[in-house]
C-alpha cells in the first residue's frame, strides 16, 4: 500500500516529479464548481456525472506564477481543442473561463506564486449509467481546483529514478495519447508499476518500441550535446516538453523529436523530464541502469532558460479583465 501512495494526491515522503510541500491552508480552499466557489468539504459533482461514471472530460494544469498563469493561453487551446476533439460543448468561451480562474484565485488569495491550479471540464450529468452522450442532461460541468502547492525545495537537484513498465502508450486508433482527457487509467497502471519496483516515475514505450514518455511527464535524453525526444506520435501533445524544445533550439542546442531506444537511453550523458509542476527535473537512474549522480550542464542550463521564459511570458500576459476588476 505504502508503494500505490507514491502516486496519490497526499504529500508524501518518496521522491517524486510531483513530490510538494504540504501547505494547511489548503484544508479550506475554495473550490469552483460551475462558477460557484464552494468550501474544499464541501465541493461535490454528481454520481452520474460524466466525470465520476466515465472518465469523460478533458483538464490542464495551470501554475500560478507572478500573478499570473503561465502559458495559459496554450493551456486553454489545449483545452479547448480537446473539447471539440470529443465533441464536447464547454459552454463558456476562453474569456469567461480565464475571468473564474483569476476569480477563484482571488477568492483564496492566490495573488503572487506558489499555487497550482485543476481545471477539469466533464460532458455533465447523465440520465443513466450508459456511455452514449445522448444521454446527458444539461451543460457541461467545470472545476476548478486551486492548491497552495509548491515543488519540493530539492526538485530542481534531486535525481530521478525511472522504470521501464509493461505498459505501453497505445495507438491513436485506440485512445489517442495526445488527448488529455479524464481517462487515465493507462498512465496509472504504469505508475503503479514503476511504484512497486522503487521507482518515481514509469518510463513508457511506444506500440514499436521506441521510447514514448513518461506517464506523469515527458522524457528526454542528452546525446553528444543534443536533447532526443520521442516523436510525439505516443504522448501528450505537452506544453512544457514544446516550451523546452523552443528554448533549446533557440538557445542554439539540437533539439530532436525521434524514435530512439532504450539502448540509446542508457548511454546517455544526461535525462530529465518535463512537466507544468516540476518544470525541468534531472534522472538519475533507469532500470537500475546509472545516467548520471548530479545534475548535468545541459539540464541546468534548461532550467535556467525555462524559468526566464515563464518570466517573459507572466510579464506579457493580457489583464484587461484584471484592470476591470481592480487587480494589479
């Protein structure tokens, strides 16, 4: 049981790429639930909502930077492309669902860093256990989960352990990996996986074998003094894994989006993963194998350039609706 923890929404002891510091502030949080804000015990959905009955419903993770949401404007594409991608209907537009996260997070006094925030949106309720759409009563339902939730001080330095599961991202055909939607049993089986080996986090191939991604974060390797990544083909379409290989290329590092192995995994000079929570976090070991004991070059210079673009892009966000409401 200790082992399944590892992966659960509590602070735990273990390392982790979403190891964080407990914050009891967060025992009574306002939640948002359909533009309500609701006390943390007593945020509730239906039973027969689309979300609890079938995993049906897409979400971002946001993180609260400066005052403002990095990268929001690409979390909400995302968010929205998925939407229509399962012909689903939000309901509200971009500008509505951008004024009730600031407003939430108002509400709890979330105005400078270290917040996180859920955005989760379901088809709604359903008439009836039964998968067909047709069967849903009213308006999507939409969430909306603020937590005073910091990384761990050691992330930036800790080095990860990952395992290589079973488990593979399937193909498109079947559930497509670049949706990011409610439905993840797929990524928790593997974590469950790396978790009983000792691990962190699971390392996932690709239906051919090739190196996919991880199943929290996204998976790189450092070659010859260039960064490898899985061709996209098998994950999420991520934002901070296309962050990074912005950085990269324009910091005049090779950055590639390929298919490699597991060979070509265990002799490299560096690894890390990405993720909206840890943002860039070094890997340490890989089934047993060792990567690196410290910290490489290439990761901390990626960190450093990763925390500058989140501070051009906080800088340069729009705030008319802010300026309306009176916020700085």
């Amino acid at each position: 049981m200790a082992a399944h923890r590892r992966c659960a929404t509590v602070p735990h002891m273990g390392k982790g790429t979403h190891q964080y510091v407990p914050d009891e502030r967060n025992a009574s949080v306002l939640i948002d639930i359909n533009g309500d804000h609701i006390p943390r015990e007593k945020a509730m959905v239906s039973v027969f909502d689309s979300g609890f009955m079938l995993g049906d419903g897409v979400w971002e993770g946001i993180r609260l930077h400066g005052g403002r949401l990095a990268f929001l404007d690409r979390h909400l594409k995302r968010l929205y492309r998925g939407a229509k991608a399962i012909h689903m209907n939000i309901g509200i537009d971009e500008a509505e669902m951008t004024r009730r996260l600031y407003a939430v997070l108002d509400a709890n006094g979330m105005t400078d860093e270290g917040a996180h925030v859920r955005l989760m949106v379901t088809r709604g309720v359903r008439s009836t256990p039964y998968q067909d759409p047709r069967v849903v009563v009213g308006d999507a339902t939409i969430v909306i989960i603020p937590e005073w939730k910091r990384a761990a001080p050691e992330t930036a330095t800790r080095m990860l352990d990952l395992f290589t599961v079973h488990v593979r991202r399937g193909d498109p055909a079947v559930q497509d990996p670049k949706l990011n939607s409610h439905s993840k049993l797929n990524c928790i089986t593997a974590c469950i996986q790396a978790a009983e080996a000792g691990a962190d986090e699971a390392l996932m191939l690709d239906p051919h074998g090739f190196v996919a991604t991880c199943n929290s974060t996204h998976f790189f390797i450092v070659r010859d003094g260039e960064i490898w990544t899985s061709s996209g083909n098998y994950c999420l379409d991520g934002i901070t894994r296309q962050i990074v290989l912005e950085i990269a290329r324009e910091a005049g590092i090779t950055a590639l989006e390929k298919n490699f192995s597991l060979t070509e995994v265990y002799g490299a000079e560096e690894a890390f993963t990405t993720g909206t929570f840890a943002g860039v976090a070094p890997v340490g070991t890989i089934d047993g194998r060792v990567i690196g004991t410290t910290r490489g070059p290439m990761v901390e210079r990626l960190q450093q350039l990763y925390l500058e673009r989140i501070a051009a892009d906080v800088a340069a966000a729009d705030r008319p609706f802010e300026q309306a409401q009176g916020r700085p």
